[in-house]
C-alpha cells in the first residue's frame, strides 16, 4: 500500500480560523440578498418547510461529502479535484472530470466579483449621501442602471465607476490570496465573520424597534413581516416551485457544488475532524441566512411598503430589495446615511470572502501542479480574471451576466454535486468514504447517515437537475425571449465558457504531464 504525499503543504493556523474561513465561504451575498428574495417569492413560511427539509437531506450530507474528499486529496498533495479525482476514481479520465471543480469557481469569480464591488460603492455612496435624495424605488432603479452602464443619466455618465471599484475589489482579493492560507485567507475570515455578524446584529436590533413607522397603515409592521416569513400556508407546499426554489437556495447558501470547500478542506491534517466542524460552518451559515438575512430585509421592508408591495418588489429579482427598497427605506429612518453604510459594507464583507474562497483552487493549482510561488500564482489569476471580467462588466446590458450565472451558478453546480457523491460514495466505496469523514472526528456520524447520502441525496440531486432543466434549462438553451440584439452576446458568452473549460482540461493535461504521476493505489 502507497503512502500519501509526504510533502509539506500549507495548513490552517488554528481550528477556530478553518471554522470561520468554511463559514465565509459559505455566507456571501446569497445570504443577505439570495434568501429574502426566494423566501417572499415563494409564500414566506412555506418556504421553509422545504428549506430547512433540503438543508437536512441535501446540504449537510454534501458538506460533509466535500469536507471528506477535501480532507482525502490534501493527504496526497492535491488541493483541487483533478487530484482528489484521481485518487477516488483510478482511471484516465478522473482528472479531466475533477477540471470541471477548477473552471466553475474561476468561472464564478469572474462575474461575482464584480457584483460584490458594487456593495463596496454603494457603501460609500450612503456614507457621502450619493443618492439621498432619491426617494422612491423607481429612482434606485434608474441609479442602479446607470452605475451599470445600462444607461446614461445625470447620475452616472458612463461605467467608469463601476469600472474602478471593480478594480479595487479585484485587487482586495488578488491581495488577500497572495498572502496564502494562514496569512491571508485565515486571517480575512477572523475579521470578517466577526464583523458581518456584529453588523447584522446591530441593522436587526435596528428593525426590531421600528414598530409601525406609518400610523395610517397599521398592517404595515415588523411583526407582520416577521409573520409571514414563519406563518406557513402549508397549501402552497403542493407547488413544486416553492421545493425547487427552496432546494436552489441551499445549493447556493452552503457553497456546495463551487469547488471551494474541496480546497479548504484539503489544508486539514489528516485527523482532523470533519464532521463537527462541518455542522459548525453550517451553523453559522444558517444563523447569518435565517436570523440575520431573512429578518432584517423581508421585515423592514414589510413595515415600510406592506406585504403586497414587497412580494412584488422580490418578484423583480435578486438585487430588488437590497439595492432598491432598502436604500429608500434607510433614508426614511434617523441616521439612514450609517445604517446604509453598514448594510452595504456587510455585504461587501459577505462577497470578498466569498471570492477569496472561489479563487483558491485555480491558486492552489498553480502552486501545487505548476510549482508556482504564491506571488506568481496570484499575479496569473489576478490578470486571467480581470481580462475575463470585462465583457461582462460591458456587456451586462445584453444579458451577458445572466447568461454565465444560469450555466456555471446554477445548472453546472448541480451536476457537479452529482459527480462528486458518484464518485466518493459509489466509485471510491461507501465504506471508504464514511471511513474517511469519521476518521479523527469529535463525533461518529449514526451509520444511517450513509444511506441517506448514497440513496436520498443522489436521487435529490438528479430530481433537481430535472426539473431545472425543464424549467429553465431549456428556455435559456434555446435562448427564448432573447432579443436579435443580445445573441451575439450570449453565444459569445457561451463560447467563453467553452474556452474555459477547454482551457482547464489543457492544464490539467500539462500538469499531469509534468508531474509524471506514479499510478497508486487508494489505501483502503
């Protein structure tokens, strides 16, 4: 029996740092944005019935599913699927499957990033007054857009603010993952996670007290935004769009599917536990999402515009409430301009450390099968994603945005998801991987736990993808709805993602090459 890699590889300083990193990876902008958006869409205490259902059979299973294969590669010296593929799978093919962990996040951070730059403009918009005296939703829209680039008014000219905090925020992250695990990434997340939570707790503090801010509308209140997210009617429990959008969030909430835990988990010793540290990152994930995220937009808003207003205000999208009720609302309350800031700030918080964790494993990828200085490998993904994020920075009008987030954000981290548990519970062996994740564990998971991830959660997955791609799936394929205008953008977006994913596959052929990897065996 082979052992794994002797070689020393970069480690996280201390277990409280790994928790807080997890957890910063998982907590980003869906949190705080994603969630309030997906729980008014769908009936509010309806949601989440299936919410917390999927969080139990699908998005814990997966952490712990990632944490385990994390742990498995880092032993041999990989910090990124192609290798831990490769040790799982013993066949030619297992590198090129495990490339698709390398492109979806670099993929991802090509164009989340650029969102998480615009929470860093909005803060200091709200902390210079930038738009206080836009008073109505309508007026945010208009702002938003011009940031965008969407179009011109007195606000915004043109993209060029956009444009510089994107390369501000680019360089916050390139900066933090140049400084390595311990030094950059851990360190981050003991300041963040600190931070986000502190600034959560003080906006919620601040909703609890509103009370009723308009007499004329008693039904306008925080308690009946607070109602309607834990109040089900449990007759739209029977639709299953409110199972689909409520299993979605879960995907999205914990990270899982990105590629990103898979590296983290990989800077572990190999006896550190895996199973409560994964239940504390979920934790923490859920009390940022459910306490701090779900009753601090969807209440506030209620209380301001009434129920009716704010389901459609969530109807319109994602950055609806966040960036266009919430910013009206603040500058209807004493000290708007600091609430604002801080509301804005902590998603920026919530998204960098999102990034950071969505650029490690192309990182560490070029250090580990390229040799490559920490410095170097930062400056090579710094430039590669800068260059890719500009089409969608000046294409975002035509849907070029949308386009990649559908492929690589939504229908590309299902798929993954299903590989990775055919591969660790089914290939590598359901004994084998339940021997892995309870290896060095505080506490032994109950045997019917295997189960429930060879059975319930593959069978989750695939139903998912179905129903996405019924949904979904097909209209964006056949690009339904896209004007003649925006073809070219999207084709060329999809070409891109093509040329990533073909690119990926070329440098794991390389690195393979260059390493001349000797064929071992899993121990088993």
């Amino acid at each position: 029996m082979n052992q794994p890699n002797p070689k020393p590889r970069e480690q996280w300083g201390t277990r409280m740092g790994l928790i807080l990193a997890m957890a910063a990876n998982a907590v980003g902008l869906g949190n705080f944005l994603r969630f309030p958006v997906q729980c008014a869409n769908n009936g509010g205490g309806a949601f989440m019935i299936p919410y917390f259902v999927a969080f139990i059979l699908l998005g814990i299973p997966l952490m712990w599913i990632e944490w385990g294969i994390g742990r498995f590669g880092g032993k041999y010296g990989h910090g990124t699927t192609p290798g831990m593929f490769h040790y799982l799978w013993k066949h030619p093919l297992a590198k090129y499957v495990g490339a698709i962990g390398l492109m979806i996040p670099f993929a991802l951070v090509i164009y989340y990033n650029y969102i998480v730059s615009w929470t860093l403009a909005y803060s200091v918009f709200s902390f210079t007054g930038k738009y206080s005296n836009i008073l109505n939703f309508q007026g945010m829209a208009d702002f938003l857009a011009a940031y965008q680039g969407k179009v011109s008014n007195s606000y915004f000219p043109s993209v060029a603010t956009a444009f510089l905090f994107f390369c501000i925020t680019h360089f916050c992250m390139m900066w933090i993952v140049s400084h390595g695990v311990s030094k950059g990434i851990e360190q981050l997340a003991k300041i963040a996670m600190p931070l986000i939570i502190i600034f959560g707790v003080l906006l919620l503090l601040r909703v609890l007290f509103l009370g009723t801010p308009d007499p004329k509308f008693p039904a306008n209140n925080i308690a009946n935004g607070f109602g309607f997210i834990w109040n089900p009617d449990f007759s739209m429990l029977k639709q299953s769009k409110v199972w689909l959008a409520a299993t979605g969030q879960i995907f999205f909430t914990l990270s899982v599917g990105f590629g990103a835990i898979q590296t983290y988990a990989s800077y572990l010793k190999p006896k550190d536990d895996v199973v409560l540290s994964g239940l504390a990152t979920c934790a923490t994930n859920e009390f940022c999402e459910v306490i701090l995220g779900g009753s601090i937009a969807i209440p506030v808003t209620v209380a301001f515009f009434g129920l009716a207003s704010t389901q459609a205000i969530a109807a319109g999208g994602a950055f609806d409430l966040g960036f266009f009720a919430l910013p009206v609302i603040f500058q209807k309350m004493a000290m708007g301009g600091l609430f604002g800031t801080i509301w804005f700030f902590l998603l920026f918080l919530a998204g960098i450390t999102s990034s950071v964790a969505m650029a490690q494993p192309m990182m560490a990828f070029l250090q580990e099968e390229f040799k490559m200085t920490r410095k170097t490998s930062a400056w090579i993904l710094g430039t590669m994603t800068f260059f890719f994020t500009l089409p969608v920075i000046f294409f975002l009008k035509h849907g070029f945005l949308n386009e990649i987030d559908f492929w690589i954000g939504t229908f590309g981290l299902v798929v993954f998801a299903i590989i990775e548990v055919i591969l660790f519970i089914w290939v590598f062996g359901g004994e084998n991987a339940w021997t892995e994740i309870n290896s060095g564990a505080d506490i032994r998971l109950p045997k019917f736990v295997l189960p429930i991830m060879k059975y319930v959660t593959l069978a989750y997955l695939v139903i998912l993808m179905i129903f996405w791609f019924i949904q979904d799936g097909w209209n964006v394929l056949t690009m339904k709805g896209v004007t003649a205008v925006d073809y070219p953008y999207i084709w060329f977006a999809r070409f891109m993602l093509v040329g990533i994913g073909a690119c990926m596959v070329f440098l794991v052929r390389i690195a393979w090459q260059k390493r001349h990897v000797i064929q071992q065996r899993v121990p088993q």
